[in-house]
C-alpha cells in the first residue's frame, strides 16, 4: 500500500514525528488528571497519617500485586506487537495483541472482585461509606480517593482495550507494513500510559504502612 | 545485503531490550513486594516511590521508545514529570505548613 504525506508536511518522517508529538501532548493531559488525584491523596495522607496506613492494610495485598504484574506484562506484549509490525510479521501482531487484551480482561476481572469485596465490607466511596471496621474520617476519604483514582483507571483500561482491539482489526486487514503502522504505535503508547499509572498507583494504595 | 542485515541486527537488538525491560520490571515489582514486609519505617514510602519511578523511567525508556525519540517529545515527557512532581510537592508543603 502506499502512502503519501498529508498536504501541510513535507515528508512521512516529518509527519510521523508530528503525530507522535500531539499523542505525548495528549497524555501529559492524561497524566495530569492522574496527577491532581495523586497530590490529592498527598495532601490527605498528610492531613490523617493513621487513619490512611489502617485503609491500605484493609486493601488487597495479593490481588493488587498480581495486578500490576499483569499490566507490566501486558505493556511486554503491546511492545511486543509494535515489533512485529516492524518486521511486518502480521501474526505476530495480532498474537500479541490477543495477548494484551487478554490479560487486560483478566486485570479488569480481579479488580471486579476487588471491588466486590469492599461492598462486602461497607466500604463505598463518599456519603455511602458504611464501614464499621474502619469507621473514621481519613479511611472515608481514602477510600473515595481509591475509589475515584482505580475507577478512572479501570475506565482507561476499557478505553485502552477498545482501541487495541479497533488496532487490531485493522492489523487483520493488512492495514499496517514495516513503514507505516504508526495508528499502531501511538494506540500501544496509551496502553503503556495506563501501565505507567497503575505503576503508581499500586505502591500508594496496596503498599504503604 | 548490508543494510537489511543491518535492519534485522537492529530489530533484534530491540526485541532483547523489550524482554529485559519485561524481566526488569516483574524483578523490580517483587523487590517492592519484598520491602513492603520489611521494617522500613519512614523511609518505606520514599523506597516504594522510587521503584516505582525507575519502573515508569523503564516503560517510558524503552517501550515508549522515549530513548530514541525527537527533543520535543522528550521535553514533554520531562515536564509531565516536572508538574506532577511540583503540585504534589506544593500541596505536602502547604499540609505540613497548616
């Protein structure tokens, strides 16, 4: 297939360094928004030292650890997929796309139970928070703050599958060669986005004491 | 000739760095596991922080092709840093200060 700069560059290289830019753009947003939710939590950690060091502990450990290796791996398989595309191995592709959404179905799963698990327990975000085992101000936040932080991210999740999986369906259709499959790079960029969050994420709910 | 082998050397090369950024990262999340059982005190927060930060400098690095990209694009990635870094800070100032 070939292909041709659009009208306003003067070359592909000039047109693929230009696209990989507005995508950093858009994810230093996306960081952003994250990053306000995380000086959020700095700031209320500060404020309620206890109260926030008694909610992590109720967090599942073992889940939220075998979540994040998940995700690490999962970024593994989306790099995994570019490189195909640059050998212009089209199983290869879709091979480690399968994988990637797979294993992105199964992180949405565990944190499915997760969740079930505090609604066992009464732990709601904000005004329906109802836990008895942790009734003070500093867990209610923290968990609002859990809640809003984990359910965005799991929404980037969905996000991230859906467009991996629109990337692979156009990968089936041999819509990508060696030169050119940069719809495909700048799609796994956003899934590695989500990995690098959940990278924080993990140490500030699951692991602090 | 050349420059096909040179092509396939390449590529190889940067299949081996995506499988010890993999490794890296699966090692690096079980030290973190690993301190997190160990008696830190204090400093238990700032070393999960900083694994999790190398860990994010590996991703970005070497998946997010940051090594090799334009100035422009790793200017951005800096100041994503720089930002986040900077409302934090400025709020656990302000906290510690009230």
């Amino acid at each position: 297939m070939a292909h041709e700069p659009a009208e306003h560059f003067e070359n592909l290289a000039q047109q693929e360094r230009a696209s990989h830019l507005g995508m950093w753009l858009f994810l230093t947003s996306e960081v952003l928004l994250f990053g306000a939710l995380f000086a959020l939590y700095t700031g209320y950690r500060l404020e309620y030292p206890q109260d926030f060091s008694q909610a992590v502990h109720h967090n599942n450990i073992a889940i939220g650890t075998i979540n994040t290796a998940i995700l690490v791996t999962s970024s593994f398989s989306a790099a995994w997929a570019v490189h195909s595309a640059r050998a212009g191995s089209r199983r290869g592709i879709l091979g480690s796309l399968g994988i990637t959404l797979l294993l992105g179905l199964v992180f949405l799963v565990l944190k499915g139970i997760e969740y079930k698990q505090h609604f066992d327990a009464g732990v709601f975000p904000g005004a329906f928070y109802r836990s008895e085992e942790l009734p003070t101000h500093g867990a209610n936040l923290f968990f609002t703050l859990y809640f809003f932080i984990t359910g965005l991210h799991a929404l980037h999740v969905i996000g991230g599958l859906t467009a991996l999986t629109i990337l692979g369906v156009f990968a089936a259709r041999r819509h990508y060669s060696p030169e050119n499959h940069t719809p495909l790079e700048l799609g796994v960029l956003y899934w590695h986005l989500v990995d690098v969050i959940w990278i924080f994420v993990w140490p500030l709910m699951y692991l602090q004491k | 000739m050349t420059d096909s082998n040179h092509t396939s050397n390449a590529h190889a090369e940067s299949g081996r760095a995506y499988v010890f950024a993999w490794l890296a990262l699966l090692v690096l999340t079980l030290v973190s596991f690993g301190a997190h059982y160990l008696e830190l005190g204090a400093f238990a927060t700032a070393v999960s922080l900083i694994i999790a930060a190398v860990k994010a400098g590996v991703v970005a690095l070497v998946f997010m092709h940051l090594k090799t990209e334009s100035v422009s694009v790793r200017t951005v990635a800096a100041l994503n840093l720089a930002w986040v870094a900077l409302i934090c800070v400025g709020i656990a100032l302000d906290v510690a200060a009230h």
